[in-house]
C-alpha cells in the first residue's frame, strides 16, 4: 500500500458519497440545494447514502454546459472516458474499464438509463435530454445494480411527466457552425395521464483540415427523441411507459500519424487521410415501470427491449503511405431484453428490498482491416525477419464475424437495519449466472492469410460456450456523530461475466472479481453552507481481462488476444467541498490520489508489466468552480461562472510507453448568463476549453501495430450562444 495514504485511511472512518451539484443560493434559502437519489432503491438525500458517488442535477448540467457522458468526467473524480468514437467508447472509474470493442466481452463500468441496464458500450453513450440526475456511483455495484458494474456504475435519470404544463426551448450557436436546439414539452392529457417529450437536434462542422482534400473532420450530426407517458392507476399505482430512439450519422475518429516521414507528424495539425471516416447508429428503446405501494411495501416491475445497429470506418494509420495503410470498420446489430421484479420495505427502523432479474442479449458484429500488400510485406518483414513477397498495390482486406448469445439471471436482496439512534450496518447479497455462446467466421483475402485475424474460422466448427456463477456480497457500517456528520465504512465485492474474444478463437476467459475497502467522512456545516466530503478506498482486483496484441505461439504477427491480467490493486482518496460564502457566491473545490498498478503481470514469458500503471488511471485530479449571481433589482441578474480542471498524466495502454502516455492537462471553461426579473427566459454565452489547450485523448491506436502510431485529439476551443425560453 503506498506509505502517504496509510495516514488518510487510518484518519477516515466510512464512505463518503461525493456529491457534486448546482447550489441554487437565494435569499430564502440560504445553504446548499440537496439532490434525492434512488442509488439504494429508495429516496434519499445524496448525503444521507452510504456510497461513494458524485451527483448531478439538471441545473449543473446545464450550467456547466454538460451534453455527454465524457463532459462529466471533468467534475467527477476517479472517472475518465475515451470517447473520440461514439460507438467505440471506453469508460473508466478508479482505472478500471473495458479496451475491447469486440461483443464476446462486457463493460466493466454498466451504464443505466431509468434504471434499464445498457448492456453494448456501443450504445450506452447517448445525447443527454430532459435529464433529471446523473449519479456515477464507484466501485462495485452489483447488489444495488446488477452485472458487470465491478468497477462501477452510472445511473442516467430522465424526468417524469408531472402534472404541470410546461416546456421549454433551447437553441444554441457556436464556432465551427455549431447548432443544438432542444424542445421539451410535458402535457396533462388527463387528470391521471400525463405525457413528457423532449426532441434534440445537434449538428458541427469539422475542425481538422485534410491536406489531402475534402470538407474538415471533426463533424458532429445527431438527433434525439424521448417520450415518458406515465399514468396514474390510482393514489398507489403507477404506470409509465418509455420510448427513446437516437439517430447518428457523423465523421468517425480523425486519428494522425505522429510518423514524420509519410505524415505531418504533429498530433495537433492538419492530417493526411487517403479515406473517409465516419460512424453511425440508430437506437432504439422501450421500458414499462409499474409501481404500487402497500402501506411500508413498494412493488416495482421494469421490463425493456433495446435495439441498436451501428456502423464505422476509421482510418487508423493516419497517414498517407501504402507502407503503413490500415483502415478499420465496424458493424454491430444488437438487440437486448430485461425483466426485473422488486419488493421494498420501510419502516423506522429497517429498510430491506428483494429482487430478481433477467436479461437476454443477441449480439452480431461484422469487423474488418484493409491493409495493402505493401504494408502486409512491411509487417511481416519487421516482426518475423523476411518478406512475404506478396504483389505490389493491392488491397488486403480481411474480415470477422460474430454471433453471440447471452442470458444473464441474478437474485438480490438487501437489508439496513438501525442498530441505534446513530449506528446502522447495511448488508446486501446479489446471486449471478451468466451464460454465453458465440461464434466465429472469418474471411480471408485471395492471398488466404490474416494479419489481424491470424487463422480462417467456420462457424459450424468454431462455437463455443461457457457459463459462470458468483455470489457477492455488500457490507455497510455507518455511524452519525450528529444530523450533519457521520462516517461509514463499506466492504463490496464486484463480479464481471466472463467472455470471448472476438479477434481471435481461444478458450474462453474468466470472470473479473473485486473486493473493495471504502472508508470516508461525509459533512455539513455552518447552517449547510459548507460540505466537506471525503473518502479513501483501496481494491484488489482478480483476473482483470486486458486486450493486447502479441505474438503468440503459431502466429507469424502479433494478433489480438483477451488475457486475464494476473491482479491489480489500486488505493485513492476523493474529496469535495463546496462553500456559500456570501448570497449569490458559490465555490467547490474537488480532486482525487490514485494508484492503481498491476501484481505479477507476465504478458508473456519476455514481458513482465508488473507494478504498471492501469490504463486510463491517472495519479490525481483537480477541479474547481467558482461562480458568482450579480442582482440588480428589477432589471434581473448576471451570472458569471468559471471551471478549472487538472487531470494528471495518465497511460492509454498497460505497456505503460511514455510515447503511448498524456501529460498533465489542464482546462478552463467560462460561461456568462443574463435572465431577467420574469424568470421566462435567459441568454448565455460560453467559452469551452477557453484557452484552446491541445491535448490527446488517445495515443497508439490500431495504427502502432503497423508502426504507424496515431494520436487522436480533444475538442479545440468551442465559443458560442444560448438561449433559453420557458413557457
């Protein structure tokens, strides 16, 4: 355990839940705004919950100009994203993610909109409207979630119908010809029926020039639309019924070659692309929540059927050379059901709930490499000592397919009992079985080799399945020294389902498991003016399932492999804290420590990555917010608000090359609103990474395996106007 934490774990005494959020300060209420979440099944004040999580309401969301998941990650210590590709996106909290794209695998980190788990990465990063709350919830969730959230969870709250009507029209205008509008409208239909919908068009010209011709890359083109009707059977039932479907048609990743002799060079300048990328997606979703209370009992039934079809293309060598050409695609069709059953029970000195659920996915995925036979030669060449001599100028295309079928099957419970006034204990037990089976097929070129896909599979012949249990554990002390501060101390176990590698036929790889330790302290103080919250943690990691490329015995190029990685371990500290010093003034300050390394990692007998940093975990992170309500009497008032972010250097893959590595980064956003005294409208203009810092979002890329490493870069400074109208 790193020697400068022992302190700070010995000091801290429970979990805290950190809780980022708008703090609506007036002259009637003069302390911070609390947040309800539901993140153990039942209604409560976010400080009152013995979890770590950080939340975030829909008046952060928009003051922070929030529109995606990978927005969040600036305010949420111990989460980061990679999301340069909507469809390929990867998602980390503590270190802990998922690199494979390929469907025989499961996200590390589950994603769950009202509740439905997302069980694809490839659709789980949606277009964020008419959301209510977001709460990212760390560590393993699997009692209070379901599957495959060892690392973690986030829960994508939308808002209900209310018996109001109202609406809403926002419209924004910005560089690079952005143009977003939002229109949300919710209706009582009846006196019992009430309907919410919301619509979201967003489009964004490219910021990438291309030498070699063509509009700029970079392009964004997407649209949105959700409807909640929710029917009020009587004063203990209800139904509500929701239907989503996003549709997405854009320019895929615009990775550059940081090789200076057939490209740039330069991972922030123009980029040579001989092809066009793009990606896109349709998805679409539908659920039914019943609900019906019974004196202290709540019943609730969710069912779902969720459908996506997606397709990309990515030129992955960023460069223009027919010695390093690699271009990737990328097709899934998907389709997912889940039934979950749920009893709840409160009384004053219990709260318990039992359930059960279901999910049922199947999953197809078509994905190819098109090299030229001049690369293939390239290749082979460096990696094995001799040419292959295949003809000049060609192309080299090969291609797999994947079929798998899954079920999953859980039963849950979970009970917090009050020992005392002040000392409760929560425990919680989650029962899983995941089963799989899967395909390969592969197709070759007319030269019959592979250089991704290394050997020809027939599905006739290449099947497999496999199936796994575990049973996982929760327990919560918590104790409350008074009404605004108390301390808990948690022990989860975390489980995600073993898979398949869908590159490659091997056997089957294991499960991933965690235990994890959590102790904090959670407060308020001077008349809810101030919170200070903080936590430490430390995780032992089982079998954690990594994606490489190596040289395995019998291949004659490195191919793509899924290994468990041995164990990894990781300890941290998070803290936040927010001040109210004056009306109209609010400041937070939030951060995280983080060491999360490898334990006795041979990749293989010459390459011991022991003690390496995990992907994606960098040491520490910092971000503050400060913003200030000016009021000038009857003319209305003008916010002004700042977001400064420091995230530290982070790896992008366990090899841990500084190459392949982002430095430190800091960004600042700035925003500016006016809304007058009738409160109908307001106007806002922005400023997001003000300062048009340059960094990667990712180095490496498919492109290092043809020696023709690519970066792929964050979004410049983006400036713009918005507007808003309430009706």
């Amino acid at each position: 355990m790193n020697q400068s934490l022992k302190p700070c774990i010995i000091c801290l005494a429970g979990v805290t839940s950190l809780t980022i959020h708008f703090a609506v300060f007036a002259e009637e209420q003069q302390g911070i705004e609390e947040i309800v979440v539901t993140a153990q099944k039942r209604a409560e004040n976010s400080q009152d919950v013995p979890l770590t999580m950080t939340t975030f309401s829909d008046d952060f969301l928009a003051a922070a100009n929030i529109h995606t998941l990978g927005n969040l990650a600036t305010f949420a210590p111990g989460f980061a994203t990679e999301l340069s590709s909507r469809t390929q996106p990867q998602l980390y909290i503590r270190g802990l993610g998922t690199n494979d794209f390929g469907i025989g695998s499961d996200p590390s980190v589950g994603v769950y909109i009202d509740g439905i788990y997302i069980g694809r990465p490839g659709s789980s990063v949606l277009a964020l409207t008419d959301i209510e709350r977001i709460e990212v919830l760390k560590g393993p969730q699997g009692t209070l979630f379901g599957r495959n959230t060892s690392a973690g969870a986030i829960s994508i709250i939308t808002k209900k119908p209310t018996p109001e009507r109202e609406g809403q029209l926002r419209a924004t205008l910005g560089n690079y010809n952005k143009q977003r509008g939002e229109f949300i409208v919710n209706e009582p239909l009846t006196e019992s029926v009430m309907l919410r919908a919301s619509m979201l068009t967003n489009r964004r010209d490219g910021f990438i020039k291309n030498q070699l011709g063509g509009a700029d890359l970079g392009q964004e083109d997407d649209y949105t639309l959700r409807t909640n009707l929710l029917w009020q059977i009587d004063n203990s039932s209800e139904l509500i019924l929701r239907l989503d479907t996003e549709v997405m048609d854009q320019d895929g990743p615009a990775p550059t070659s940081l090789r200076t002799d057939v490209a740039i060079g330069d991972p922030y300048g123009d980029v040579r692309h001989n092809a066009d990328s793009f990606e896109s997606r349709e998805v679409y979703g539908v659920s039914l929540t019943y609900t019906h209370e019974q004196e202290a009992y709540v019943f609730t039934s969710q069912s779902s059927f969720r459908k996506y079809a997606s397709e990309s293309f990515i030129d992955e060598d960023g460069a223009d050379s027919a010695f390093f050409e690699l271009h990737s695609s990328n097709d899934e069709l998907n389709e997912q059901f889940t039934q979950e059953f749920r009893l709840n029970r409160d009384t004053e000195d219990y709260h318990w709930f039992i359930g059960t659920s279901y999910f049922q996915e199947a999953a197809e995925q078509a994905s190819s490499a098109i090299f030229t036979t001049d690369t293939a030669n390239n290749v082979i060449q460096r990696e094995v000592g001799f040419s292959a001599n295949f003809p000049s100028g060609q192309l080299f295309p090969e291609r797999m397919d994947n079929t798998g079928q899954y079920q999953s099957a859980a039963l849950y419970g979970d009970l917090t009992y009050d020992i005392t006034a002040r000392f409760q204990t929560s425990i919680g037990l989650r029962y899983t079985r995941d089963q799989k089976d899967f395909d390969w097929q592969s197709e070759f070129n007319e030269f019959g080799f592979g250089l991704v896909y290394g050997k020809e599979y027939d599905p006739a012949i290449d099947h497999d399945h496999a199936s796994w249990s575990e049973l996982t554990p929760r327990l919560v002390l918590d104790y409350a020294w008074s009404r605004d501060m108390h301390t808990f101390f948690s022990i989860t176990e975390g489980y995600k389902a073993g898979g398949f590698n869908a590159l490659n036929r091997q056997d089957a790889f294991d499960p991933e498991t965690m235990l994890s330790y959590e102790v904090g302290l959670k407060s308020t103080w001077l008349d809810h003016r101030v919170r200070c919250n903080v936590s430490t943690f430390y995780y032992d990691y089982q079998d954690l399932q990594v994606q490489v490329f190596l040289l395995a015995p019998g291949d004659l190029v490195p191919n793509g492999y899924i290994q468990n990685a041995s164990d990894a371990t990781g300890e941290g500290i998070e803290f936040e804290m927010i001040w109210l010093p004056s009306a109209g003034l609010y400041l937070s300050v939030n951060g995280s420590v983080l060491k999360a390394e490898f334990d006795n990692y041979m990749q293989d007998e010459d390459t011991d990555l022991s003690g390496n940093t995990l992907p994606y975990a960098p040491d520490q992170t910092l971000s503050f917010t400060a913003e200030y309500e000016q009021v000038y009497s009857d003319q209305g008032s003008i916010t002004y608000r700042i977001d400064f972010a420091y995230t530290g250097e982070k790896f992008f893959y366990v090899e841990n090359d500084p190459l392949e590595s982002q430095g430190g980064v800091s960004v600042t956003n700035l925003r500016m609103t006016y809304l007058p005294v009738e409160d109908s409208w307001e106007v806002s203009v922005y400023a997001n990474n003000a300062f048009n810092k340059e960094y990667a979002t990712l180095k490496g890329g498919l492109g290092r395996e043809i020696f023709s490493p690519t970066s792929r870069r964050a979004d410049p400074q983006l400036i713009g106007i918005e507007g808003k109208y309430r009706f």
